[in-house]
C-alpha cells in the first residue's frame, strides 16, 4: 500500500509537470522560423494571401498567442492533440500507431545496455588493473566516443550488405501472424544494438568504478575475514550496493535514451514516434511535433518512477519518500 501511494502522488507531480512541458514546448516551437500556412499554401501550388489567410483561421493561427495556448492545453487535457496537416490524420492516433514500435526499440536497448554494460562493469571492477580490465576500459572508451549514427551506418554495412544476416530497414512485423514475431525481431538487433552501445560504455565505467569502491568498505572486508568466496562477496554484498548509482544513473539516461531514437529511426527507417518527430520538424507540422515531445516526455517520466521504484527493491533499507 504505500508503494501504491508513492506511485499515485508521483504519477500526480508528473501530470502537474507534463502540463509545464506542454506549455514550454508549445511555446518554443513559435518560435521556429516559419509559418505552417505558408507552407501548406505552397504545397497546394498556390500563395495567394486570401488563401493563406484562411488556413490560418481554420488552424487557429490567427489567434494571440495565449489564446492558442489555453485551447492546446484545453484539447491536451481532454486528449485532443490535434489534426496533422500533412499526413492528414489524428496526431493522437498516428502516435499510438507508432508508439510501439519506440517502445520495443527504447526497451530492448535499456535492457540490453543495463545487462551487458552491468556485466561487464563487475567483470572489470572485480579484476582491476588486469589485462582483461585495460581491455575492457579501451572498447567502451571506443563505444563512448564513437557517434551513434556512424556505428548505425556500419552496422548496416557489415551485418546487412556484406555479411547479409540481418535486415538493414523496417520492422518486417506482420500483425496476426505468428512468424512475423521472428521476423520483427531479427528487425529489431541492429538498430537496438546501435542504440544501446553508447550507454553500454556508460553503465561499464560507472559499474566498474562503483564495484572498485564497495570492495574496500569495511562490511566486506568482514565477509571476507569470515571466509566467503569472491562470488559470493560479489553477489550478496558489493553488486546491490553497487547497483544504486547505476539505477540513478539509468533513470537520467532515460531521456537521452529516447531522443538518441531519433537518429536510429532515421538511419534504420523504423517507424517509431522519433522518426515521425524529425519528418513533423522538416515539415513544420507543429500539432505533430507538439504530440511527439509530448509522448517523449511522458516515457521518460515513466522510467524514472520505475527507477525510484527500484530502489527499494535493490535495496530494501531505502524507505520510498512520503
């Protein structure tokens, strides 16, 4: 029960704090250079200024600033995105439509780097100084600096185009069968590994360093002295009071982790809410972009209360906050 309350005043400071970024992000994008009427009226081949007037009064752009404001946040609450001009939809539908295929690619590559960036952080912490730990230390410091878009590209050259192992686009999901699951999946490999590999190199340096430091606190020092092994000293007293500064650590990479999408959705056409923000960005399709952030911000506020969550559980001396 009263991690069921945490989780419902949380979830309440988070729709409080939804609102706040609804309203920022509504006003930055004013400010992007551009009018969308002008750019509707030009794709129509036509700028006459009676024409691009009356798109204008039919989005609602001729209105003061805060008026627009206070309907979109009116129409937010009551989920009412919005209507996209250029793809000629719902914002809302066209979200949950993609909203999916971000989820399984975000997740998969928060799984993925947690448990290998994990491992291999405890690996190297538990034999530092070793041959095996300087080489460890040299591929993540490769994996940190290395941009994500060049390992996408690489990806699809060597897997997809020379070996001819793994598709280099697209989901491939076929929805109501089952060999489309399979399928889907050996979609999914390249573009969440390319994701993934940067906060691997992350999770590795932070694990390591925090494994090196718990190892010389006195509590395990005394299980030493009373003559555990090294794998049990590992697993019942340094990895969970190591892993605390990792979770933190996961739950402020839950944002980057999200807008890194961007970049993996494009370079591997996976038709997720970050491709579909960058094309509204291009298109200056402002409804679009406003319903993307907004879904943005709503998965990183997720994985943060999952996050805090952790925390008791990892560790259970850890009270969750009234």
């Amino acid at each position: 029960m009263k991690t069921l309350g945490y989780i419902i005043r949380r979830l309440c400071k988070a729709a409080v704090l939804l609102l706040g970024v609804v309203s920022l992000n509504f006003l930055l994008i004013r400010l992007i250079p551009g009018d969308p009427a002008t750019v509707i009226a030009g794709e129509s081949g036509t700028s006459d200024p009676a024409f691009v007037e009356s798109i204008r009064r039919i989005y609602g752009l001729d209105q003061p600033l805060l008026v627009q404001l206070k309907t979109y946040i009116t129409n937010t609450v009551s989920l009412d995105l919005g209507y996209s001009y250029r793809l000629q939809s719902e914002v809302l539908d066209l979200i949950l439509s993609r909203l999916p295929a971000t989820v399984a690619l975000t997740g998969s590559a928060f799984v993925l780097s947690l448990i290998v960036g994990v491992g291999l952080g405890v690996i190297a912490g538990t034999r530092p100084d070793t041959a095996l730990d300087r080489t460890i230390r040299i591929l993540t410091l490769g994996l940190y600096s290395v941009p994500v878009f060049w390992i996408g590209l690489m990806m699809i050259l060597t897997f997809s185009l020379q070996l001819g192992w793994l598709p280099a686009s697209g989901t491939g999901f076929e929805y109501g069968q089952a060999p489309g699951v399979a399928k889907f999946l050996s979609h999914l490999v390249l573009p969440a590994v390319t994701l993934s590999l940067f906060y691997i190199a992350v999770y590795v340096r932070l694990a390591r360093t925090s494994i090196i430091e718990v190892t010389q606190l006195d509590f395990v020092r005394t299980a030493r002295s009373k003559g555990l092994t090294k794998g049990q000293i590992t697993r019942r007293h340094v990895l969970p009071n190591s892993l605390l500064p990792i979770l933190t650590m996961a739950s402020l990479q839950a944002g980057n982790l999200v807008s890194g999408s961007i970049a993996v959705e494009t370079i591997f056409a996976w038709p997720g809410i970050g491709r579909l923000g960058y094309e509204a960005l291009t298109q200056r399709d402002y409804n679009m972009l406003l319903g993307v952030f907004l879904a943005s911000a709503a998965m990183v506020l997720i994985f943060n209360l999952i996050a805090d969550v952790l925390y008791a559980v990892v560790d259970p001396r850890i009270e969750l906050a009234k």
